[in-house]
C-alpha cells in the first residue's frame, strides 16, 4: 500500500482532537468533496476508541495492536498496513514503544 506523503487543496482545523489526556493527538482535514480524515499520534499506552462511521486506519509510522470490539485476537500493525473498523462499533489500540503516526479515513 503507498501512503501519501502529503494531502493537497485540504483545510486544516487547527483546534487538535486530545484524548487521554495528550496521549492520543489529532488533527482534522477537511477536502474540497466534503470527505475527512484525521492525521494523529498515539504514545505508549492502551486505549479504547468507539465508533459512529466506519473508519480506515492506515499505520504511517510506528507500529501498535489493534483488538476489535467483536473480535478476541489482537492483530499487530506496522508502518504501511492499515485496518477497517466497522460503524457502531469500538476498537482497542496499544502502543508499546515509541509512537504510532496515523491516517483516519471516515468512510
């Protein structure tokens, strides 16, 4: 999979998304179709995520564990791989070291 390396013609809402407590940080960009994504850093830590919309996380640096609500194993995602998350739904991440770098898609 090829991540981009920059996003063109987006807004860039400059208020971050700060969850627990500064340990996951993002920011929302906004196209000109109206479509969204986050961009975002996850630190050391174990963290629970629900869900509205389904969502694409792409792993842009760094590497973390990802368990899905309807699922007991926990899957490992490294730089370049990404996961789906269903609507109406939630999600465990874990980072053990150094920090996971992410894209969001809001599908």
């Amino acid at each position: 999979m090829q991540l981009p390396e920059q996003f063109e013609n987006v807004t860039v809402h400059c208020k971050a998304n700060i969850y627990f407590e500064g340990k996951v940080i993002s920011h929302t960009l906004q196209f000109p179709d109206g479509s969204k994504k986050t961009i975002g850093l996850i630190y050391p830590g174990t963290y629970h995520f629900n869900t509205n919309a389904p969502e694409r996380m792409e792993i842009t640096a760094g590497t973390c564990a990802v368990r899905m609500a309807q699922n007991a194993e926990e899957m490992v995602y490294a730089t370049g791989s990404f996961f789906d998350v269903p609507g109406n739904s939630g999600f465990d991440i874990r980072v053990e070291n150094g920090i996971a770098e992410y894209i969001c898609s809001y599908l």
